[in-house]
C-alpha cells in the first residue's frame, strides 16, 4: 500500500516539478501551438423580450447545459467557487505548482489523498476532453495531458472566459451540467442570487455530483454542502453565524423541471431558425406566465376535450406579448400539442365591428344613425338574430352592442362582402375560404376562417387608430418600423369603434367600461370567442374543441368574455384610456346628424334596386388629373332629395340638389367618395388625384 501511496505522490510531485521547473522554451512552445478557443454544445434558449429564460431545450443526447456568464451568476457563489477549489486561480498560468506540491506532502503525511492539485483550468481542460480511467502510468499521462491543456487555454482565454467554461461544464448529477441548469433544476430559480446554502451546495456538487444528488443521496448533499460553509467560514469569507444559519437552511430534496413558458411560441421560433442557439421573443414573460396560470384555473371547468387559448399584443407595434394555446402542451386530451392560436376557425360576430367600420368610414353610417333591426331576406339568405328576436329601430351603435344580425347584414351588403374580405387581406389579415369559394352576406356572420392571432392583430389595429400592424414575433429579427403597416379604416370610423364597443355591456359580476370589446360565437356552438383592448393592449380569447366538434350552449359571452376579463384583471392594474376623438369626427346626436345619416334606409327589400342615386362620372377606381384650381365634377344620377358628398367618410359640405357636384380636393392621393341621398342610400367610388389642388379644399357647390 505504501508502494501504491509512494507512486501516487510521485506523480503528483512529478507534475508539479514539470510545472515548476519546465523550461520556458517547453512553455512557450505550449502557448504557439495552442488550439483555438473551445465552443462546447450548449442547449437551445428561447429568452423573453427582457432577456427571460421562457424554454430551454436539452441536447441531443438529453443533458441540460446552458451558456452562463460570470456576470449572471451570483457574486458570492464564484468567491466561494474559487476559494474553495482554487484559491490562486486569478494569478495562475493553469497549473498550480504550489497546490500540486501541497497535495503531495498531505498524501505523504496521511497516506490518503487529502485535497488534489488540479486548478479550475485543468478541470476545464479534463470537462472538454475527458479520459477513460486506467493504471498508474495511464493516469500520469492524462494529468500531464491536462496541464498542458490547461496552459494552453490560458493562453487562449482571459480567466473569465474560462471561469464561463466552468459554469457550463461541471457536472451537477444526471444530465444537468454548468450551474445554470444547476440551479434551474435543484432551486428552480436563474443563479444570480442564491443563498449561502444554495451557493454552498453547488460548490460542492462537482465533485461527486452522482453520489451527492439531492433527489436520490439527500444526506451526502446536505454533508457535501455543510464541509463547505465550514472550511471557506473558517478562511474568513463569512462569520460563524452565517454559516451556521445556512447549515440549518432546509436541503431542496427534488428536482425542478425547467422551464417551459410559451411553448408553443418557443417551439416555432426553434423551428423557424434551427442554427440559432439564443431566440429573442416579445414574449413577456410574466405576462406570459399569468395567463398560463388563468388558462389552467379555467381549462378545468370547461369540461371534458374543451380548450382555449390567448392571444396579447401591443396596439401600436403589433408585437405579440403573450400566446397561449391550451393548460398543458402535454394534455392530449385537449390537443395540447397544437397551437390553438393558429388555428383557422370559424369568428362568429366578431368581423361585425370591421362591417361598421367601412359602413363608418363610407359615411353610410354614424353611431347614431338609426337602422332597422326587422326580418329581412337577401335573396335565398334570411340571417335572424341569436335570441330569435328583433329590436325594431335601434341606433346603430346598439345594433353593435348587441350584436343583431340583421342590421349587420344589412349594412355589409351595403359596403359589400367582396370589398370587407379585401380590406382585411389588404391589412395582413386575411380570411380563410373554401377553394374557389368568394365572399358572400355569410361572411359577416362567422361564414370564413381566421386564427385567434389575426383576430388580435385586427382589433389591435382597431385599438390603434385603424392602423394595423404585423404582429412581430421575435426581436432579434430587424425592426420593420412603419414597413407593413395598413390602414385598416379611417382614423374617424376607428375611433367610432372605438367608443361603441367601449359601452358593450359587460358580462355578468364584470365592471363595465374597462375595456372596449366584442364577442362571438360560431354556429353550431364551436367556437366561443371574446376579444377586447384598452389604450394600449388587445387580448383575444378563444374556447371550443380543438377536433371541432360542438359543445351545447357555449357561446362567446358566457365561455370567453369572463376569461377576457379576468385576464385584463390580472394583467393591468388600471386600463389606459382611449385616445381623444379625431378632430373630423361628429360627436352628435341623432336629431344633430346631418339629414342623411340620420337613419339608414336602405333595409333588404330596397338594396339593389336602383332607386338609390349613383355616381356616373368619375368611374371607381380612376386616376385623374387637373390643372391647379380646378374643382372635380361629379355626375351623379338618380337618389331622394338633396345630396350629401363624404369624403373618406367625413362630410364635405352642406347637402345639395344638383346633379353634378363639384369637389375641390385637398391634395393628392387616394380618396373615397361617397354620395348619399335623404333616404340613407348611397354609392362610392374610390379615385387617385393627381397634381396638388391650389384652392381651399373641402367645399362643396350644386349646379
């Protein structure tokens, strides 16, 4: 034995006269012919838009290993570190002499090896390049290897580079590696600040990391981890209290899973870039993190394969905040491996707003126009109302918030089907139909796809002033800035939107007026949907069957509005107001209203029928040009009483019985009129002007 003992300290006092006593030409030799600088595998993270772990993904071979900078990790952990394994480690060239003769005569003098002699470079050098066990001479040759290593990684790396190197290698127990996942997986918690305990346990961990796991060998970690808080308490680098408050600290006897915020989110982003190993998102983490919680409080009640999912974005760059498809990723009860907010299905009412919002900007229609809410057909098509019933004569604004059928029909029909479908394509939203299939009446009243992300890129642009934004998934890609944006309505029939859907009445046991928002439900109760904004967010909410099968009785007010809700609730304290009204808007009274948006008129049976006037010159859809000063004609024929011409929705000028109008544009660019006569029936066009006007602009004159 003693033999065995004598061979052991030699090499060991071998090493250390190799360190010592190499020559300079030997180590410099070492240092030129160094390898460039190691780059170990390290897992995939997707980060929030703060730079928040939300998911990490394991390696191929299933060991957890994250990238941590000395900066990220508690202070106090890497003194402790480097006090306790390698207390020279800032002034060493990779290998310590002095510890590697100190290791040798505490052998000699006990017979057993005591403390070892390698320094935290030549762990890193053995953590990159690990070698099998064998005899004497073996092991000679492998330390001698790993000091040459260490050398030459020094010469390559500045101490921090390969402190780094250290916290991401060094081995914590099954296949958790550096202390990041260390820490993730032990305190479920990022390493920045830990506790003396907490430190204490991950400086001793490497070094027996099987036999001193917490979760299988509870008292060696809790033994391990108070040999530390003694030795470094007696070199000073805390009090006897300290340490001894922290060897009482409670030993985290489990393992944490990592975590797994927006994964579905986190999953794409992968996919999307699978050579990127750090994804930036604009996922807010905490915002991300309530509304899991609320979808798995609520996935609960909704009974047996029913799901949801959420959607949050910021109104005015589109950014995608928060997307949440399902309780568990893991339920495939409920489809959980499907992202639910991408899925096309089928709105219900909730396109009704953007059938107001044309009807608005045509100036066909005011909040407080009067409509019809009566029976009516369209041909083959006879839409009813939820309940079965009928309001008579509603404003247009209740018609909305109560989300009758008929006067939304009757209103589309007025802007066209065609032209609603094409306005939310135009805005990067477009709806899903049937192959070879063009919109129809149905439209408004759910008869198209669309995901639960486009329906929150819509209202957000609602929310926006009519300006929609491409929702923005991630923030390592460059910035659009305005590149993409479309004008989904006129700033005017937003801000109208904006107000009615403000004064929806809130579901039961909900404060009204928090938010503004709209509900649906799909037929044959499929899809319950809810979506609402404030100033400065929009949240979307869908229920139903992933497979798509019906759920009796769910409907959007009673399954979706209270989640919509709640996630207002949990996730802003006060709502932030909407903006001031445009300063084209009418904030009038019906009474007020100029005559022709006082009530509309045209209810089924007069729509189409010719009666209503019609603008015969300019053609929609031309380009003209005139010379400075020079008004616009306008030849209208046919139509009740005088005349009123809007100009992007906006009145310009008195009503006038003529039938040729002249308008005097304010610039150049694309308009859209429209003529409408007393009885509420109209007709628009949309023109290019070209060559400025050089004349007062908005007036208009009969002849």
């Amino acid at each position: 034995m003693r033999a065995g003992l004598r061979r052991g300290a030699g090499f060991v006092v071998l090493g250390a006269m190799l360190a010592a006593g190499g020559t300079t030409a030997w180590l410099a030799g070492v240092r030129a012919a160094a390898p460039p600088a190691p780059s170990p595998a390290l897992s995939v993270e997707v980060l929030d838009r703060d730079g928040r772990l939300l998911r990490p993904f394991a390696l191929k071979d299933g060991r957890w290993r994250l990238k941590a900078e000395t900066g990220e990790v508690d202070r106090r952990y890497l003194d402790m570190l480097v006090a306790y394994e390698d207390r020279r480690f800032w002034q060493h060239g990779g290998v310590d002499p002095l510890a590697l003769l100190r290791a040798a005569g505490q052998m000699l003098a006990h017979g057993r090896i005591v403390s070892g002699g390698s320094t935290l470079t030549m762990q890193v050098a053995r953590l990159l390049e690990p070698r099998e066990g064998g005899g004497t001479l073996a092991k000679i040759g492998a330390k001698l290897s790993e000091m040459r290593r260490a050398i030459e990684l020094e010469a390559r790396l500045s101490k921090r580079e390969i402190l780094g190197l250290y916290l991401a290698l060094a081995p914590y127990g099954g296949n958790i590696e550096g202390v990041r996942a260390a820490s993730l997986a032990w305190f479920g918690k990022e390493p920045r600040r830990l506790t003396l305990a907490e430190a204490a346990l991950l400086v001793a961990l490497p070094q027996a990391p099987e036999a001193r796991r917490p979760d299988r060998h509870p008292e060696r970690a809790d033994r391990a981890r108070d040999k530390v808080l003694a030795r470094l308490a007696e070199a000073g680098l805390f009090g006897a209290p300290e340490a001894e408050f922290a060897r009482r600290a409670p030993l985290q006897a489990r393992r944490v899973d990592m975590p797994m915020l927006a994964a579905h989110a986190a999953e794409a982003a992968r996919r999307e870039r699978p050579a990127l190993r750090v994804h930036r998102l604009a996922i807010d983490a905490v915002a991300q993190a309530r509304l899991e919680e609320l979808a798995g409080e609520r996935v609960r009640e909704l009974g047996p394969g029913v799901s949801l999912a959420l959607v949050m974005v910021e109104n005015a760059s589109g950014e995608v905040l928060a997307r949440v498809s399902g309780a568990d990723p893991l339920d495939a009860a409920r489809a959980g491996a499907v992202d639910l907010t991408r899925a096309q299905r089928s709105p219900g009412s909730t396109l009704k707003p953007f059938i107001y919002g044309l009807a608005f900007e045509d100036g066909l229609a005011h909040p407080e126009t009067l409509i019809e809410d009566r029976p009516a057909r369209f041909g083959a098509y006879r839409p009813r109302n939820f309940d079965r019933d009928y309001q008579g004569t509603v404003s247009v604004k209740q018609a909305l918030q109560l989300s009758l059928n008929v006067p939304a029909v009757v209103l589309l029909q007025a802007v066209g089907p065609q032209r609603l479908a094409s306005r939310l394509g135009q805005s990067g939203f477009a709806l899903k139909l049937p192959p070879g299939e063009v919109p129809g009446l149905a439209v408004g009243l759910g008869g198209a796809g669309i995901s639960l992300d486009a329906l929150a890129g819509l209202y957000a642009g609602v929310a926006d002033g009519g300006v929609a934004h491409p929702l923005r998934e991630r923030l390592d890609s460059p910035a659009t800035g305005g590149e993409g944006t479309r004008r989904l309505m006129s700033e005017v029939a937003a801000w109208y939107l904006v107000q009615t859907l403000a004064g929806t009445p809130a579901p039961r046991n909900e404060r009204a007026g928090r938010i503004a928002f709209k509900t649906g439900t799909s037929f044959g109760y499929r899809d319950a949907w809810a979506v609402g904004f404030d100033g400065r967010w929009t949240v979307a909410v869908w229920v139903g069957r992933p497979d798509g099968q019906p759920v009796p009785g769910m409907i959007g007010r009673e399954a979706a509005a209270p989640i919509l809700f709640d996630a207002f609730a949990r996730l802003v304290t006060k709502p932030v107001p909407f903006g001031p009204a445009p300063r084209e808007a009418i904030l009038a009274r019906n009474a007020e209203l100029p005559p022709p948006l006082r009530r509309f008129g045209r209810m089924a049976g007069q729509i189409g029928t010719g009666e209503g006037p019609r603008i015969a010159f300019p053609p929609d859809g031309a380009s003209l040009e005139r010379e400075a000063g020079e008004p616009l004609a306008l030849k209208v024929s046919g139509g009740v009483g005088r005349l009123t011409v809007f100009v992007d929705g906006v009145p310009a000028g008195e009503p006038a019985s003529a039938a040729t109008l002249f308008w005097r544009p304010a610039g150049t660019g694309f308009v859209r009129l429209t003529v409408m006569d007393a009885a509420g029936s109209s007709d628009s066009v949309t023109l290019r002007i070209r060559e400025p006007a050089g004349v007062p602009a908005g007036t208009i004159s009969g002849r």
